[in-house]
C-alpha cells in the first residue's frame, strides 16, 4: 500500500510540475506579445504624431535598384544586392545544365 502511495505522490509532483511549465510558458507568450503590442502601438502613435502618416517605422526596408537598404531604428544598413544577383543567375544556370 505505501508503494502505491508514494506512486501517486510521484505522479501528481510530476503533473503539477508539467501544469507549472505549462502556465510560466503561456504567461511568458502572452508578455512577448503585449511587448511586442505594445511598441508597434507607440511606434505608429509616435509617427502620427511628429509625420502625419500612421505607419510602422521602426523596420523599414526599402529597394534602391542594385541596393538594399534597411533602416532600423534610424540606424541604416545598406547591401548591395549586385553580387546575390549575379550568385542567383550562376546557380539557375548550374541548375539548368544539371537538369538538361
């Protein structure tokens, strides 16, 4: 009788545990998406408030022909697309040549 006892001790332990990490990792869900609510909220808020336009700026990726530039939070990367393009062509004709 005392096996069985500690048995069922050990398996409600473990299923309170699961029902634990269950519950940490919806409320941890739920913060990363009110966070993330949150600052898309301010950002268009902000952005109609100093521009006029309710747009999302925070990411902003724009396509300048053979450049790619990408602003995130006023800092701007820019990539020059150039070369992945001449990479791209060399692989569909490798692809072509493999098939043919």
């Amino acid at each position: 009788m005392d096996a069985e006892n500690s048995a069922m001790k050990r398996l409600e332990f473990y299923r309170q545990k699961r029902m634990r990490r269950k519950r940490i990792l919806m409320a941890l869900a739920l913060l990363t998406f009110l966070m993330i609510a949150g600052t898309v909220i301010v950002d268009r808020s902000v952005n109609g408030l100093v521009s006029g336009e309710q747009v999302f700026s925070l990411v902003d990726v724009k396509n300048h022909g053979t450049s790619l530039e990408i602003t995130f939070m006023n800092n701007k990367i820019a990539i020059d697309t150039s070369y992945l393009e001449h990479e791209l062509e060399r692989l569909k004709n490798l692809c072509r040549s493999l098939l043919k």
